[in-house]
C-alpha cells in the first residue's frame, strides 16, 4: 500500500509538531503509521531519531537515524546529529566518519545537496526541476549531470539518461560511479555489448568489484553468454557475501546460467540454495515450476500457501509465489484450485503494470496505412538482399522456440534467440508508446530514403554479429512481438525467411495466461481481455502483411507440426532454401543454450499434451472463449 506525497508530508509534519509540543509517544506513533504506508521515506526515519534524543535514548536515535542515512546519505541534518550522539557516547572513530559526511555535503552545491535528498526519497520531480535550474548557471557540473541521468533512468527516460551520462564521461573520464551507472542504463537499452565494455573498463580499474562483476555478468547474459557466468557467480559467492539476500540473488542468477545451459539438475540444487538463504524468494519457487519438469513436494506446497499468504509481502514475490503454486498445483490435477492461483498471480501482475488494448488495436490501421502493396513495390529492392537472418514470429507460447530448436538443429543454421533490435529500431524511428512500446508514428518510416534503409539493415547485421558464435550461414532472431514489423523487416533485409507461428487460440492464450514472464515483458498476457484481444490484434494484422506481401511469410501451424513433424520440418527447410537433415527431426538432441520458458521441454522428444492442456481449465475459460470469438476458427484463414 502506499501514500500520497501530499499525505505522506502531512503524516511527517504532524510528527514533528508533536515533537515540538513534546508529545513523543504519539509523535512516534505518528511515524510508525507513516512507515507502514512508505518504509523508504528518509525523513521519517530522520524524525524518529530526533524523537528518541528527546526522550535521551541514544542508542535508539543512533539507530533510526543511521537507517536514515543508509536510504538517503545526504542527510546534513542526520550527519550532524550522528556526530553529536557518537561524541557523547565516546565513539570518537564513528563521530569522525560523520563529520567527514557533514564536511563533503558543505562542499557540495546545496541544490545538489537539496535535489539528492528528494530523489533518494522518490521526489522526481521537485528534484528534477531543482537540477535543471542549477544546470542553466553551472552546466558542467559532473554530479548534478549525474544525478539527472539517474531521475531520469528512474523516469523511464532512458536514450536522455544515455546522452547525459555519456556527456558526464566525455567530461570525467576517471568518474566510476557515472559509469557504471552508464552500463546499466546501455543493459536497459538492450546494448549488451557495449554494457559489457563499459564493465570491462571498470574491472580494469578495480577487478574485484563485487558491482562491476555483476555487472558484467548480466551483459553476458544478454548477449547469451552463459558459460562464463556460471563460474563468475560461482566466484562472487566463495567471495564476501554481503547478506542472505545476496546469497539467493547469486544463487538464483547461477542456476538460470545452468538452466539455459542444459544442466538442469545443478540449476534445482541452486534453486534449492537460494529458498534456503530466503525462504520466501518468489522468483526462486517460480524458477522452479518455470522448468516444466520440476515437480514439488507436499513441504513445498505448504511453503508456498504460508509464504503467500503474508499480508507484508511485496507484490512481486507474491505474483511469483501464485503462478508456482498454480503449476504445482496443476501438476496434482487440482485444476480449479490452480486456476485460483493463476488468477490471483495475474491481477495482481495486471495491476502493476502499463499495457493498455486500445492502443494496440489503434496500432494496426496506423501501420497498414503506412505499409500499403504500392508503398511497398515502390520500395522493392531497397535494404541489404542478405538471406542470412530468419525471423521467427507470432505471439508467445505458440511453438517458436520449437521451430528455432529444429532449425538450430540444423548445420547451417544458429539460433540466436530473442533479438531486441529490430523493435529498437522501430521505436527509434517512430517513437515509441510509453504503455505498449509500440511504433508511434510509423509514417515516419515513409521518409526513409534507399540509403537510409540500406544502412539500416547493415546496422542490423553488425550488430547481431555478437550473437553469432558458429559462424553458421544462417541464424535465428525469435522474438515473438516482432510480428508488428514485418514491414520494416521485409524494407531492410527484403532477403531474410519470416515464419510465422501459429497456435490454436484457446490453447495459445490459456498458455500465456499461465506464464510470468519477465517483469516488464508480454504485458498483454495477464489479463483475460487483454490476451484475446492481443490475439486478435495479432490475426488482424498478419492477415494484412499476407496481403501485402502475398507468400513472404511461411505460416507453421503447431498442430500441424506436431501431428506430421517430418512434414512440417520438410516445408520449413524447403522455404528457408536448406536441404533435409535428420538431426531436424531429433532436435531434442542438440545441445544449445535456451532461454525461453520453453527449454526444458524442447530438450525432450516433441508430445501432444500442449494441444488440449487448455481443457482442464474449460470451466474457468468461458470468458476468454467469448472475448475471441471468430478468432476460434478463424486463426487458420
């Protein structure tokens, strides 16, 4: 639950007035009301301490007041009262370290003092309007620069947080801080590997750097670079751990690395580390009915119920916590009481976050009056006639990462995964919506020249050379949501195999009804509405680049597939210009790394039990069968 910035001062100031009248029990009683509502408010804990100098409990104030600073550092007023209680109790090395606090803030521009303060307590914009007044008389100062791109991160500005902190580096070379603030902000923008540059220049510096190796290791993640991680995390534990929350952070980290890798034995035995280092980790008790395989026991399940049901707990872990005991549940045929937790997990994911249908569904008359059959024969040969890139696409939990299995399994072919620049492109060029992150003003595109296109299709290559460790002719982007830029895909690499794969709608969306996927991704899929309609938006849609673009797409049924795999994998290597091998048809076998929800189960032969999984949940799903209507049959047209 939260509060109000208007009511969260008000609480604070009713506090303080207490405080002044010398009523110190309420005043407290004020503040312990206002932390239940804003835990992370710095002044709060600041006031608690001046309240407990009143009632002369040192100790008390000494501890309020350090958590005060821990949130917020600059704190003069915490400092200063910190060097007063550490000198009174004899703690001369304690009350120096304080006064060194106090003597830094002096040094600094009190508006950059002020603004601080405001962000560390999540005051954006007070903060931000405070800096950029600064700016205009002192535009060269590196820390109120900083401190912009960092309020503007928080704002989800990220290409002007980018811009700032390359500025701040171009300025102060040596200032660590900003850049390992400008490696998170390229990580955020899905550029991995100039992320993982910048973390290399910082271990340079200071190889041993607990931050910068992490950092590290989450570029290498991005970039599919999963081995090596294995062992970094690895290093980081036998290191200094900082706190059992470390542990299963690490813990957790290292057994995705082994999941992806196929070594799925050792990812549960990590899983398991990180549930003994924090019981109630959320994301450790999903990872493991995220496996598929995994199966839970009695213990688990009540684990999960108790943990679950703790009114204190953050929404994130309990969202995880559902959509665990909705697959362990499932797994022991108590389908209504798994449909429950499914639905519980997604209300309370649908509740967090942006998407919004309408502006899906206004999307696609915007790009199908951009991409028209003239605009596009008028363009004809424009981009890079390179045949290299395969473009498998759809909506999630249709079978892509399936298809990318059988075709990686080919000697000619890599699977790269799921690439995010292509819809990076898009939003460069059009804007990009802030509630879906879709084109904007797709008529942008109508400007681009054939040079303009070209070079963006060599952008394209180069900058997926990095996923390409076989040096295989051919390699696979399979990002799913790459279905609304079919347009730009055919305009820049008019060459490249587009297949599109289809699933059966019930089955599709209960699918993706049941997934969490990653905390900002497929927003589409938690709600019951929203997941029908994105279906539909998706059907509308294809149907037009299939019009526009008669046979440019290669459309592979999943039930078609798993009813005839040779058939299917014949179609698909005849479109794509490859010959048959049979390792396509025991891709079970190829020992890649995976990062979908899917990877456990395409390590194994190919089953039927996806195409009627849905039925289990028939009583449940009326809603979602009347939300699709026609779709229901007419996915196949």
């Amino acid at each position: 639950m939260s509060v109000s910035v208007g009511d969260r001062d008000a609480l604070l100031q009713e506090a303080k007035d207490l405080r002044a009248r010398k009523l110190i029990p309420e005043a407290l009683a004020a503040l312990a009301r206002l932390q239940a509502l804003h835990p992370r408010f710095s002044r709060l804990h600041q006031e608690r301490g001046h309240c407990h100098v009143v009632l002369g409990d040192a100790p008390a104030a000494i501890g309020a007041l350090r958590t005060a600073v821990d949130i917020n550092p600059t704190l003069p007023a915490s400092w200063d009262m910190l060097e007063q209680l550490y000198r009174r109790l004899g703690d001369g090395a304690q009350a120096a370290a304080a006064a060194r606090q106090v003597a830094m803030l002096k040094q600094l521009p009190p508006e950059v003092v002020v603004a601080n303060s405001l962000f560390a307590d999540g005051d954006l914009t007070p903060a931000e309007d405070i800096l950029r007044e600064y700016l205009h008389e002192d535009g060269d100062n590196v820390g109120a620069l900083r401190l912009l791109a960092r309020i503007r991160t928080e704002c989800d500005a990220l290409d002007e947080a980018e811009m700032l902190l390359k500025s701040v580096l171009d300025r102060a070379p040596d200032y660590h801080a900003a850049r390992l603030d400008y490696a998170m902000v390229l990580l955020q923008r899905q550029k991995h590997l100039l992320a993982r540059q910048e973390a290399e220049r910082l271990l340079a510096h200071d190889p041993d750097n607990r931050e910068y190796l992490k950092q590290y290791g989450a570029a290498c993640v991005g970039l599919g670079d999963h081995e090596p991680v294995i062992d970094l995390y690895e290093r980081l534990l036998a290191g200094q751990v900082q706190s059992g929350g470390e542990v299963a952070e690490l813990r957790l980290w290292r057994a995705n690395a082994l999941k992806i890798t196929g070594r799925g034995q050792e990812a549960v035995e990590d899983y398991r580390a990180s549930l003994t280092a924090r019981p109630d980790y959320g994301v450790a008790w999903f990872s493991l009915a995220n496996l598929k395989t995994y199966r839970f026991t009695d213990d688990d399940v009540a684990r999960m119920r108790i943990a679950e049901a703790w009114p204190d707990i953050q929404d994130m872990d309990r969202v995880y916590l559902c959509f665990a005991l909705g697959k362990a549940l499932e797994d022991r045929g108590d389908y209504e009481a798994s449909w429950r937790c499914y639905e519980r997990g997604n209300a309370v994911r649908r509740a967090a976050g942006r998407y919004r249908s309408d502006v899906a569904e206004a999307c696609v008359p915007r790009l199908k009056q951009v991409f028209t059959a003239d605009v596009l024969a008028a363009r004809a040969g424009w981009g890079v006639a390179d045949p290299a890139p395969i473009f498998i696409l759809g909506l999630p939990r249709s079978g892509s990462t399936l298809i990318e299995q059988i075709l990686a399994s080919h000697s000619q072919v890599e699977g790269a995964q799921e690439l995010t620049e292509i819809g990076r492109y898009a939003g460069e060029l059009c804007g990009r919506d802030p509630d879906c992150g879709l084109p904007l003003a797709p008529e942008a595109l109508l400007s681009l020249t054939a040079a303009d296109v070209r070079r963006l299709g060599e952008r394209f290559l180069a900058e997926t050379q990095v996923y390409r460790r076989l040096a295989r002719p051919y390699f696979i982007d399979k990002m799913p949501n790459n279905f609304w830029h079919v347009g730009l895909i055919h305009l820049i690499l008019p060459r490249s195999i587009i297949i599109d794969v289809r699933r059966e709608p019930m089955a599709c969306c209960f699918s993706n009804l049941k997934q969490l996927f990653g905390t900002t991704n497929q927003e589409f899929s938690y709600g019951v509405d929203d997941i029908a309609r994105h279906y539909r938006v998706y059907l509308d849609l294809m149907r037009h680049w299939d019009e526009v673009l008669p046979g440019r797409v290669l459309r592979m049924g999943y039930e078609d597939l798993v009813e005839d795999l040779e058939g299917g994998v014949r179609r698909m290597l005849d479109h794509c210009g490859l010959p048959f091998e049979p390792a396509c048809l025991s891709f079970h076998q190829t020992r890649r790394s995976i990062r979908t929800p899917s990877s456990e189960q395409v390590r194994r032969p190919i089953g039927r039990e996806g195409l009627t999984q849905w039925e289990h949940y028939a009583p449940w799903l009326a809603p979602l069968e009347n939300a699709l209507g026609d779709a229901l049959t007419g996915y196949r047209d």
